[in-house]
C-alpha cells in the first residue's frame, strides 16, 4: 500500500478543534522551563497623584500587580492602558515604561524614592502625603531575569506587555492567585516576601499560556511551532533529550512526516535548520547550567552528549562568541 505525501502533510489531527491539544506538551515544558529569578520585589502606595518611571532593562521582565485603586500604564510608543484594582501586567523584555494616575501627570524613576526593608527581597515604596494617610493606590511591582531556559529565543517574540484581564476566558484560575498577592502584600505577614516571589511566577506563567492560546498574535518562528502538532512533536523530542544525538530523519520520524517535508517545514517555521537548532538549544542550556546552576563544564558536557569537555568548549565557543569559563565568571 503506497500512501501519498499529501496524506502525510495533513494528517487528521490538524482538524483539532483546539490547535495546541497535541502540542499541549510543549507549552507544558516552556512554563515548566521558566524561571523569573527575583532580583526586587517593592509594594508601592501612594496618594491620588503619583507618577513612577521604569527605565528599559533588556534581559530582565518587569510585572505589575494593581491590588488597589486605579493606575494608566504608559509604554514606550505613548500608548496607554488603564489598570484597575486586579489587573496584572507582565512585560516579557523589560520595556521603558510608567505608571501614572493620570495620562498628564509627570513622572520620576521608581530608582530615586526611598525605599524601606519590608522582609527578604521586599521593599516598600510610600508616596502618600500626610494629607492622605490611607493609600489611593498600592501596587505589587517586581523586576527581576526572565529565563525561559532552553526557549529563550520564544521571549524575543512576546508582545511588549502582556495586562491580563482577570474576566476574560482566556486566564482562568489568574483571580485566585492575584486575590492571594493582595491578600500578602496588605497584610505583610511574616514570610509573605517568598510567598509573593513564587505566586508572581505562577501569575506569569499563566500570562503567558493566555497569551499563547490567544494565537500569540499570530507570532512566527518558535510560537509557530507552537500552534503545529507536528513540529511540537519534534521540538518536544530535542528538549526532552538534548543530550542524543539527533538526525533529521529521526525528527521527521517523530513528526510523522517525510524526512523532506520536515525539513523544508522546520526551516520555514523556525527560520533555521532542525539540527542548529538542536545545537543552539544545547548552548541555551549550557549557559543556564553553567551560570545559574553552577553546574561544572565537565558535567555539563557529558549531560549534552558530548565525547570531551574540549569538544563541548569548542562547539560553545563556536555558537555564544566565548569559552564556558567565561560565561561562568559573569555570576562571580
């Protein structure tokens, strides 16, 4: 029995009516993979009149949680966004942006008001004046590295801001963990900074599936991949085994495709061949080993299949511009 190769090209899954059921996997492993490593975490108040400035930090992710009152966000192009209490903004690429009570109201950078030691990462910023003792507006703000792991070129292709909307069908169970921030940050009960930093990554994280269950805005590359079962299968397959060593004809297989149709389909979704991919996905994970996790070079590759460290510091050398020592010594 000969079968076609348009049969191959579209199989029968791709009438799914949710396209990410069978790349749910793969979503499952980028959330798995993120990390937002706090690095400042501030509960802000303040009086009826405030204007915060938040310079441009690439590498890092800024989130805002508005727990009371109403804020205009204003992002980098001038566009603003109203913020009332329980919405969430999560900015994946650190972009130039301000918080304002109003669209006229001038701003300063969050950098130059005082600051006071509320627990471990956590600091209170109070703006009222003595005329308002009670707050107009507190708000939850945390900066801190936004590693998506082995998927770090998938943060280049988030949106600038992400504000979640806590109605929408699209964030369910956000609510609850949003209500739970607030719950933390106005009591401020023994402990609440750990508990804050770990229900901001869990608000995140479901920013981000909202965000990629909405179409991702019709993103290319990774978040293409994304939306095909066919190619999630594959690039599941490389993150879950980064370490073997990975033909194409072995990918296409996972596919369920031709060798040839995977091929042209990797390079045109991803924008690269499947193999430099497999090899980039290796360096990405190297460099977090080896400089959040601390893991030694030699561990390192050996856990990515390679037959020296020499080989490894090569092929490392060849894809980051530097020698793993190197990107060791930047976290000394």
């Amino acid at each position: 029995m000969i079968i076609s190769l348009n049969f191959l090209t579209e199989t029968p899954n791709m009438t799914e009516k949710d396209p990410f059921a069978l790349s749910s996997d793969l979503i499952s492993e980028l959330l798995t993979g993120m990390r937002l490593r706090g690095v400042q975490y501030r509960r802000i108040q303040t009086g009826p009149a405030f204007g915060l400035g938040f310079e441009e930090k690439p590498g890092y992710a800024y989130f805002h949680f508005q727990a009371v009152g109403t804020a205009f966000l204003r992002t980098g192009d001038g566009e603003l966004h109203e913020l009332t209490a329980g919405s969430a903004v999560f900015i994946p690429q650190g972009g130039k942006h301000q918080l304002l009570s109003d669209a006229e109201t001038s701003f300063q950078s969050i950098d130059t008001f005082d600051a006071a030691p509320l627990g471990e990462a956590v600091s209170g910023v109070n703006t009222c004046p003595s005329t308002h003792p009670t707050p107009s507006t507190v708000i939850f703000y945390g900066c801190m590295e936004f590693d998506l792991g082995g998927m770090q070129a998938l943060g280049k292709l988030m949106p600038i801001f992400m504000v979640a909307d806590t109605q929408a069908d699209r964030y369910p169970g956000l609510l609850p963990i949003l209500d739970s921030m607030k719950r933390e940050i106005c009591a401020g009960r023994i402990g609440f900074a750990g508990i804050l930093a770990r229900l901001a990554e869990v608000a995140a994280a479901m920013i981000v599936r909202g965000w990629i269950e909405s179409g991702c805005e019709n993103a290319s590359g990774l978040v293409a991949a994304l939306r095909d079962p066919r190619l999630a299968r594959a690039i599941l397959a490389l993150h879950r085994q980064p370490g073997r060593e990975w033909t194409v004809a072995e990918l296409a297989a996972e596919s369920h495709v031709s060798r040839s149709v995977f091929a042209q389909r990797f390079q045109t979704t991803i924008g690269m061949p499947p193999l430099r991919y497999a090899t980039e996905l290796r360096m990405r994970l190297a460099s977090q080993w080896l400089t959040h996790e601390r893991v030694p070079i030699d561990v390192v590759a050996q856990r990515l299949g390679y037959t020296s460290q020499a080989a490894f510091s090569r092929a490392f050398k060849r894809v980051t511009g530097q020698p793993p020592g190197a990107s060791r010594q930047m976290r000394s």
